[in-house]
C-alpha cells in the first residue's frame, strides 16, 4: 500500500490525539510535584490550532489529550490509532522526551521526535558537543553545575579558548530551556557565579556559559523532504528583531512572536544562509534519524561565520493569527503550502518513515485503521 492510500484511510478512519503538556501544579497532574529542567508551557492553545488544522485536511476524528499522569488510560479509552506530540513535558529531569519515551512503550505512532533524539537536541551541552563533532561552527562554552568543585568563574578562567576581556561578554543560559527564558548576557566576571545561581535555583540542572556572538542573530525551520527523508528542506530563515539596545532575543512568554519580530532578508542573503543552513543540516541528518520538524538558532560571530546556538525539537507550531504566530507559520509561505496542508504534509513523512523503518509497527496501524497491508 502506498504512503498516500495509508494517509487517506488514517484520514478517514483512524483516531487521532493532539498532546498538549498538563499544568504539573494542577491538582491531579501528577502523583507528586517535582521541578522542571526546562521552562513549562502548556502548548494547549497550539494543540488547539493543529486539531483544527488536521479536521480541515480532512481527518475525521481528532481530539487534544493533556500529557498528565491519565494519558496512557485516556489513550487507551479513546482508541487512539496515532499521536501528534505538542508536549515539553510536564515536570522532571529531560521532559522534551517523556511524551515520545510513553508512546513508544505503549506503541503508538505519532508525529515528533525519538526520544533520544528529542533530549539530545534539548540539551543545550550534548548538542554543541555533537556540533563540535561534525564540525559544525558553535560558541565556545563551558557547563556548570554546583556539584562541580570549581566556580563557574573559575571555569571559565581555565577554559582557554572562552575570554572575557575588551568587549567581549557570555551568556548563561539553562541547559535545557525555551523561549529565551533565564537567559542573562554577563558582562563582569565578577557577577558570573551570582547568574549562575540564580539560573540554577529556576532549574535545578546544569548551567551552561557560553561565548556571546556578537553578530546577526537568525533561525531556521528544518523538515525532512519527502521522498528523501535523509535530505533536510530549511525553510523560513529569518534574522531576529532583537529590538533597540538588546543584545539577546526577548522571550515570546513577555513579547509574542509577529511579524515585528523578524527582518526578512534579501534574496542574495536567503539563498547564502539556506545554503549553509542546508549544509549543516545534512551533517545533522547523517548521524540522527531525523525525521520531524525542529528549528534552529544562529549567530554570527566576529569573524562573520554563521555558527549554530542550539536547536528546538519543539518549536511552536502555532497558526498565524492577527499578524501574531509561530516562526514556523510564517515561513510557510517559502514553501508554497498552508498551514494545513504543512500538517498533513508532517503526518505523511511520519507514515513515510515508519512504512521505511519501522515496518511492523506501520503494519500494525494499517491493521487497525483498517487498510490492508499489501
């Protein structure tokens, strides 16, 4: 059966579930509150969005289920067929993954990353070690953590390639994190463990200090291609507005994301950035089984090399509305589709995959949505 006739019969008969994180102070929620290594968000207004979305290119029976301590029974009571993962997770250490790692042990497709591959790209640390690897331009940086015997200033001093003198600055950032939030530009050594503390105390996780790039600050959306799933598509490169005197981006959580957020670039630009984008995304590609959406974040340093900050395997997917809406949104236009022919066309590359790689569980879902397996 091909990949389109498994869409239309998903479309037509198969049970879809949006999942959105729970609130984790929610009474309910969870069985005991704990801490949150990455900045919660409930994600249940873009839920919202792609729900409406999918009905509108046709599927037939979606609902929003929230990602709490009920999601497996809910799962299961619904008959849930296959998953679109609009989650971070609720609370815990490395929560990007918690809502793939749960529907891989109970054996339900969906739309999202590995859960390896969801924390490795969350985590700030191993993914610029990754980058390092490949060779990929990223800024120098160091982790802290208070179980370290040396202060973060102490790190830093000895770290020979980070320098703080001149005009030079870091950037102290949690490890795990979204939206720019619990990010402070340093400009004093002497502040530095003071930051650090403080970032830790939101987190409860490792810190990580990193060279401040003094250039041009860009994001990029990556897909695979279709027929081509080793191949990344970069799409919606934008320069960041960062705004008059600020030095980092202002968290869409205070200014929401708008059009007055970007600087569209010239056609001579897009085509050098999406080239070089382009080339490290298939260095990415050809160590990670990649196969959903992520977005990246880049600056140029003071040589003018495009260098990579980190990477989101969640980005926000919310639709465009009143000139407000996710980074992702509005560079769908580059790609000649809509907002809900972007989602099906996510839903294809995710059946594309599985008929691929992962040909029993594919056979297991055509079995149950009920289209033959030939």
């Amino acid at each position: 059966m091909s990949v389109n006739t498994a869409l239309n019969t998903l479309k037509l008969n198969g049970r879809i579930a949006v999942i959105y994180s729970a609130d984790p102070a929610q009474v309910g929620s969870v069985i005991y509150r704990s801490y949150n290594t990455r900045s919660w968000k409930s994600y249940q207004k873009v839920a919202n969005d792609i729900k409406v979305g999918l009905k509108q290119a046709g599927f037939n029976h979606v609902i929003c289920l929230a990602d709490d301590q009920h999601l497996a029974r809910q799962l299961a009571e619904n008959k849930i067929d296959f998953a679109w993962l609009n989650t971070g997770g609720m609370q815990g250490a490395d929560p990007c993954c918690h809502g793939a790692a749960l529907l891989e042990s109970l054996g339900i497709p969906y739309v999202g990353h590995t859960p390896l591959n969801a924390a490795l790209m969350d985590n700030k640390f191993l993914f610029k070690k990754l980058l390092q690897q490949l060779a990929i331009p990223t800024a120098e940086y160091v982790l802290w953590h208070p179980e370290k015997l040396n202060t973060a200033e102490e790190l830093v001093l000895r770290h020979n390639k980070l320098h703080f003198f001149g005009d030079a600055k870091l950037i102290v950032k949690p490890v795990s994190g979204r939206a720019s939030n619990h990010v402070y530009l340093v400009s004093s050594l002497s502040e530095l463990n003071e930051v650090c503390q403080q970032v830790f105390s939101h987190t409860q996780s490792a810190v990580l200090i990193e060279q401040f790039l003094p250039g041009d600050e860009y994001c990029a959306s990556v897909i695979p291609t279709m027929g081509e799933l080793a191949s990344p598509t970069c799409f919606g490169i934008y320069q960041r507005n960062l705004g008059p005197g600020n030095s980092i981006f202002t968290s869409m959580d205070i200014k929401p994301i708008g059009t007055d957020s970007i600087i569209i670039l010239s056609d001579e630009q897009q085509v050098h950035l999406n080239e070089t984008v382009t080339a490290y995304c298939r260095k990415l590609f050809s160590v990670l089984n990649l196969y959903g959406l992520f977005r990246l974040d880049l600056r140029m340093d003071e040589q003018g090399q495009l260098c990579v900050l980190e990477a989101n395997p969640k980005p926000d997917l919310g639709a465009v509305h009143n000139g407000t809406g996710s980074l992702v949104a509005m560079g769908l236009q580059e790609l000649k589709v809509s907002y809900t022919q972007f989602l099906d066309y996510l839903v294809q590359v995710s059946l594309s995959h599985l008929s691929l790689h992962r040909t029993p569980k594919y056979h297991a879902l055509l079995a149950r949505i009920g289209a033959p397996c030939q």
